[in-house]
C-alpha cells in the first residue's frame, strides 16, 4: 500500500471523462487521499484546465495532466521530495 505524507492532492475532473475516471482509480489504488473538483462549477479553473483534464494538484501545484499514468504520477510525487512509500 502506498502511503502519502505530502499536501493534499486535488483532481480536477469533469463528469462523464473517462479519463477522469482512469486517474481517480488509479488515485484510490495508490490508497492516496484526495479531493474531487468540477471544473465546470468554477469559474476561474475552467479556460485554464479545460483541455488539460484530469489534473492532478499538490498543495494548489500541478503535478500532471492527462494522460495520467501510473508511472508518471509516482515520478511527479517522488520530485517533490516528500515522502512517498511504495
């Protein structure tokens, strides 16, 4: 199980993205604790992130965007050097 000791993360998302659906699973196997935005209920998010979802935050940082990947999202976490375990 992995564990995260680093500012919350936040998942920027859209309903019906499939994509979005991919990174939230992979978010819950990781066993990482996040949050769930809907861009299209926020004004100022939205022509930022767009075309970018999902995209994953840490402490308002963007880690990565779609296609987000399993490998690509633990690299992301372990170059903030915080304390990822795996």
């Amino acid at each position: 199980m992995t564990g995260w000791s680093g500012p919350r993360l936040t998942l920027l998302m859209r309903k019906d993205c499939g994509l979005c659906d991919r990174a939230e699973g992979l978010l819950r196997e990781l066993a990482l604790e996040y949050d769930l935005l809907d861009i299209d209920g926020e004004p100022d998010l939205l022509p930022i992130y767009t075309d970018a979802i999902p995209v994953i935050l840490s402490g308002g940082r963007e880690l990565c965007r779609a296609p987000i990947t399993r490998e690509g999202l633990l690299s992301a976490l372990q170059s903030l050097n915080l304390n990822l375990r795996t």
